[in-house]
C-alpha cells in the first residue's frame, strides 16, 4: 500500500449504536472497491475488521479498527468503532480522528441511543456527518418516517443525497438526486447498472431535490440570491455548495443502503472520493512554546501525529496506532514525545488493515498508521521534534461508571497480575485500576459490568492470568455523635524500667474536619515531649473503630490532663495509653456508621423518566432535581449511597432499553440509617473472620 498525499485522502470514522451495521458496511466497502475479494459476514465471524477472538464470539465490535480502501487513486482509511457504550473509549478514540463520521440508523428502529450519543459528540467537534440510513432490506424499514426522525431529532440540515428504489426485501437500489440516475443492484455483489429514474420514486426524487438545492443555495449569499431569483444552479455552483455545506456542518447528507446485499455501497465510494473533506481542508489547534496556533496539515510541515489507540499483543509487544496531522513521519528515525520529555525511537512503519500490517517508509501528513514497540507513549501522547516540538489537544475520555474488585486464582496469577492489569491500562484508557487502602482490595474501574469481564478474559487469552471478579467492599467510616470524657492508665512493672502513661482525652463530634488534635494541660501534667506520641496513639485507634472495625473520621481530641512518671514514662507508654483511652471514650460517644454518598446523573429517554425515579426511591437516593436536555431526554440529579448503586449500570440499561447512562462521583458521607447498621456489623464480622483464618 503507498503513501497517498494529503488532498487525496479520507478519514471517515464509523458510528453508532450496537448492531446496526457498521462492520457490515465496512465489509461492503471493501467489497465493492475490489479491496476485497469476498464478502465477510458478522454473524460468519470472518469478517476483516472484526478479528478479535472476543469480537468473533460476541458477533460485534468491542475496539476501534482500521480499514483503509484504495479506490479511483484515493485512499480512503475507515475507522470502524464499538457501537455499545461500555466501549465508548475506542469511539471517543475514532472521533478525534475521522475527518467526517459517518452515523448509522437502521431503517426500521430509526434513531438509538448510540447514535444519538455519537451525533452529540461528533457536533460538540464540529465534525461533517454523513447519515446512513442501513437494512433498508429489513421488514419495516420506512425510509420517509427515518428522514423525517433524523430532522426533528438531528435538526432540519439533514437532507438526503439518494432515494431508495423498493423496499424491505424488494429494495434493490438508489436513485441519485445529483446525477438524476438510478443505480440498480444485482443482490450481493457490487454490479450494478445505470437507469433512468423509475415512475414509482418520481414524487419523493423531486421533492427532496427541491430540499436539497434549497440547502445548497443557503450555503452562499451569490447562490441564495440566485435561488431566489428563480434561476437554476449550474453543477458546478451545486457541487462547490454541497461540499461547502457538509465542511461548514450546514448539510448533513442522507444516503439509504443496505450493507448486507451491498446495496448502495459503489455510489457511497464516489460520494467519499468527490465529497467529503480531506485532512487538509481541516486545521487543527495545538500548543505550541506554550502558545495556542493553528496548525496547517502539509507533508511538508513541522512533526505532529496523535497516538490514539494502543494494543497490548503478547508476541508483537505494544502496537501504537497514530494518525498524522503534520509533517511526515518516517521508518527507523527519532521522535519526541513531549508529556514524557524522552525520544522515542521509531522502527518499522506499517499501514494496519483489520489484524494485518503492511509495512511502509513513511506516513504523511493525513494519513493513518502504526508502529511496534514505542517504549513511554501512550493513548492520546504527540509524536513531534524536540526542535520544535507541538502538542496536541489529547483525547478527553469519560470517568468510570463501573468498579469491580479483582483478585488473582493462584499464587501463580498473583505474580503475573500487576504487569498484566498494566497492559490492560494501556490498551483502555477507560480503565482504572486502584487499591482500597482500607479494604486492601485491588479495585477496576471501567464503563460497565461486561467491560471489566471482557479485560478479565483478555488478560487471560493474552498473558495467562487468571483472575476472580466481586463486588467491591463498601469503604464504610466511622464517627460519634456525642461527647465523653475517657481517661487511661497504662501502667507495667517488671523488672528494670517499667511503662507508665496516662492521659484524660476530651472526644467531641468535628464535622468540619477529619480530625484535629490539641491539648490543653497545664502545669506539666504530662511532658510536652509526649504529645506527639498521644496523638499518635489516638490515630492508630482511629484506624479501626469500635462499630465494626471501620476507619474513624470527624473527631476532635483534647489532650486535657494526665500524669507521668520520671523514670518509667516513654513515647510508647503515652501512645498505648492514648490509644486505649480514645477507644474507651469512642465506645462512650455515641458512634455511628457513615457510608459514601455518590452524585450521580442519568441521562433518560423522557418515557423512561418515571421508571427511574421510582427505581431511585428504592434505592435510597434522593432526587435533587430534573432538567430537560433536547431531544426526548432528561437529566435526573441525584445523591444515592454507594452500597446501593455498585451494580447500577446493568440495572440502568435494562430499565431503559439501553438507552440510559450516568455518570457517578463521591460526594460525602453520611450516617447510616441505624436498620441497616446490623447487616453491616455482621458482614464485617464475618470478613474479618473470614481474613483471619487465611482464606483471601
């Protein structure tokens, strides 16, 4: 495969919701520009950019993957994405660099929430949409009801480009509104032949053309005044204002096809190629000697490329995808990553298609690639000179919505797991793996309960670790309610020095802070020397509470009196004492349990509204507020405790079809409804017997 200048390439990103088509339409693609001799299918598993082992068993895409097609002396790279939200990082990843993203809806469910969601993202970076409308072989599929949908959802700039000819399974091709030809299809194969336009479509062809030249004349004042003066527009004015309005986001082309039969996929060929933008019809800003520019995508350019997905192989070592915005990167060179302020050297150069990698001396600026074994970068770091080095923008991913606690089979496993869970990282930037200091349990964070399963199988198929999933232990506090006055003697005699230390403490409640420590004795009761170790001993007892053995937070302890002993007071004597006597006093103070409290937000279709709210009430959580956000959803405000929302996403999904999602973060921590007090005691209990007798 060769390098292609700039102007003759195309990034064109794949997206929707699961299953509704996009690796078919890649398959399609291929098929019909000769790239490929035969047609993959799904459901066959042989198709080329879904080749993961995972992706074969599920039937659907869980990563971002490269399909470049050469055709008419262009290069088109498709970025085909995950269309199920636990993978939103790889179709976060595809956005940031397609230059057109390219939604799909099915022509009979119409618009889904995954398609919704990567329309929002995709206009929030001003990116040129394409809409195909796909399975118009399907029962049901009603291209009219899906335009008119894509208008009242998506804005009336949605306007299509080609009529279909037939429908559900007599749909056998489209009309073009820019040729006025119809394309007839022989079904699954790329042969087609070109008709006049049939009668039957006649109606609906002249009405969206009317729509579509409306569009175009609004792209400039010379053509609007034109338009309005009754007088045609010239191809030429009509070709220059389409493809104005698609960079400009003022049209956004529909185009029926069904990528199944191949129905429709030439005439999307021809429409990439003539229509939509090159890379260097779109600047980019980056940072660069701290100062904001705008930087021109030439060859010819200072070094800028974007690693934007990274792949953990165990035989090939890490595989960095990156696209190049400016400049040109060459095999067996050096470059500079600023975040780490190291080289990197650059060894062989490859162009991917699905698994395969085909090798390559150079990748201009444009143009997609890849490279083994980049020793610090990661997701999201830029490849530039140490001369001149430029940083872009790096990709913004959602926070985890998902923790799991995981902990290794075998001694074996547990040996293995730190640098697995580490690739594992590198590979998802969606993941995140912390340790409980309180639990000591090993904690993964990720986008939903399937995403974490599926990183536990892969560490399994890649690096043979085999590791056990659970719900996370709530980290529960402590704290008291009321004041008391403890006091503590420790006091040993045997032979030689003996230990003596005691102490009076003061506890009172301290909601302001998570503890503070003064002392108020005088006349030196106890030395000044030993307050420091008090204070010490109180923390140490702070760490495990009298409720059920929960860390201790929003205290104050006062120093108030004591006494000591010339000879037999020591550090150690005061820290015991203090210790003691916090735990007598804590025992006294009226304790409670407090348990995390999360702010969350869900983002609900608007007929799912109710059944959220109640799901809400019997969960604990309190509603602190509803506001509309466009497009049939609302958003709920809400604080619910921690143990009741840690296998919300399923429950989520399930209650809105799929269509639900939120996002979760600590808040603060509250007591604990005292009916639930005892389950927690209990369970507390039984894990500590449980640690205690070995078993992990």
């Amino acid at each position: 495969m060769r390098a292609y200048p700039t102007s003759r390439i195309r990034n064109i990103g794949l997206f929707s919701h699961g299953g509704t088509g996009k690796t078919s339409l890649a398959e399609a693609l291929l098929f019909a520009s000769g790239n490929s001799k035969r047609l993959g299918r799904v459901l066959e598993g042989n198709t080329i950019s879904d080749y993961d082992p995972d992706e074969i068993k599920r039937h659907s895409s869980i990563s971002l993957s490269l399909v470049p097609i050469e055709y008419q002396d262009h290069k088109i790279n498709l970025i085909d994405t995950p269309g199920y939200s636990e993978f939103i990082g790889d179709m976060q990843c595809g956005l940031r660099v397609a230059d057109t993203a390219l939604i799909l809806v099915d022509a009979h469910t119409g618009i889904e929430v995954g398609s919704d969601l990567m329309w929002s993202a995709a206009s929030s970076l001003g990116l040129p949409r394409v809409i195909v409308v796909n399975k118009m072989d399907r029962e049901n599929s009603d291209f009219d009801q899906v335009v008119e949908q894509t208008r009242s959802q998506w804005g009336s700039a949605a306007t299509p480009l080609f009529v279909p000819i037939g429908r559900e399974q007599d749909f056998r091709g489209i009309a073009s509104i820019l040729t006025e030809k119809a394309y007839i299809y022989k079904i699954d194969t790329a042969e087609f032949q070109e008709v006049d336009i049939p009668p039957e479509v006649r109606e609906s062809f002249e009405r969206y053309k009317d729509d579509l030249i409306e569009r175009i004349a609004e792209t400039s004042d010379d053509l609007t005044t034109k338009y309005l003066e009754g007088e045609p527009l010239s191809a030429d004015e009509i070709t220059n204002g389409l493809k104005a309005g698609i960079l400009s986001c003022s049209i956004f082309p529909i185009v029926p096809v069904s990528a199944l039969h191949v129905i429709g996929a030439s005439q999307i060929l021809d429409f990439v190629v003539d229509f939509l933008p090159s890379p260097d019809t779109r600047s980019c800003k980056v940072l660069q000697d701290g100062k904001e520019i705008n930087l021109q995508p030439q060859s010819s350019g200072e070094l800028a490329a974007l690693v934007f997905k990274t792949i953990a192989d165990p035989f090939v070592g890490k595989l960095s995808y990156f696209r190049v915005y400016s400049g040109t990167i060459k095999s067996d060179t050096h470059v500079f990553n600023p975040r780490t302020g190291k080289e990197e050297r650059i060894g062989q150069l490859f162009f991917v298609r699905g698994k395969e990698q085909k090798p390559t001396d150079r990748i201009e600026a444009g143009d997609i690639g890849a490279v083994a074994k980049l020793a610090e970068t990661l997701t999201g770091d830029t490849l530039t000179s140490q001369s001149k080095p430029i940083q872009l923008p790096k990709i913004e991913f959602p926070h985890p919505i998902y923790t799991a606690s995981i902990r290794p089979k075998t001694k074996a496993d547990l040996d293995k797991m730190g640098s697995a869970l580490q690739r594992m990282l590198e590979e998802d930037p969606t993941l995140h793996v912390s340790r409980d200091p309180q639990t000591g349990e090993t904690l993964v964070s990720g986008m939903g309960e399937s995403h974490i399963e599926l990183m536990a199988e892969r560490m399994k198929r890649k690096f043979g670790v085999e590791v056990e999933i659970g719900i996370p232990r709530v980290p529960y506090r402590e704290t008291i309610t009321a004041s008391a006055r403890a006091e503590y003697k420790h006091k040993k005699q045997t032979g030689g020095h003996g230990q003596y230390g005691h102490v009076i403490l003061q506890i009172e409640p301290n909601p302001n802070s998570e503890f503070e420590f003064q002392s108020t004795v005088v006349g030196g009761a106890v030395p000044k020397q030993y307050f420091p170790a008090v204070e010490k001993g109180v923390q140490e007892a702070m760490q495990e509470g009298t409720v059920a053995g929960y860390p201790v937070v929003n205290v104050k302890v006062t120093l108030t009196d004591g006494s000591y002993h010339s000879v037999d007071s020591s550090e150690m004597a005061f820290k015991l004492a203090a210790s003691q006597a916090f735990k007598r006093g804590m025992s006294e103070a009226k304790p409670v349990l407090l348990e995390p409290i999360m702010e969350v937000s869900i983002y609900v279709p608007d007929q799912f509204v109710g059944d959220v709210m109640s799901d809400l009430n019997s969960r604990r959580a309190r509603v602190e507020g509803m506001d509309p956000s466009g497009a049939g959803f609302t958003v709920i405000r809400a604080q619910a405790p921690l143990a009741e929302m840690q296998k919300y996403s399923s429950q989520l999904r399930s209650i809105t079809q799929g269509r639900g999602t939120f996002t979760m973060e600590f808040s603060h921590y509250e007591e604990v409804p005292p009916h639930l007090t005892d389950q927690i005691v209990q369970e507390a209990k039984a894990y500590r017997e449980m640690q205690n007798s070995g078993h992990h």
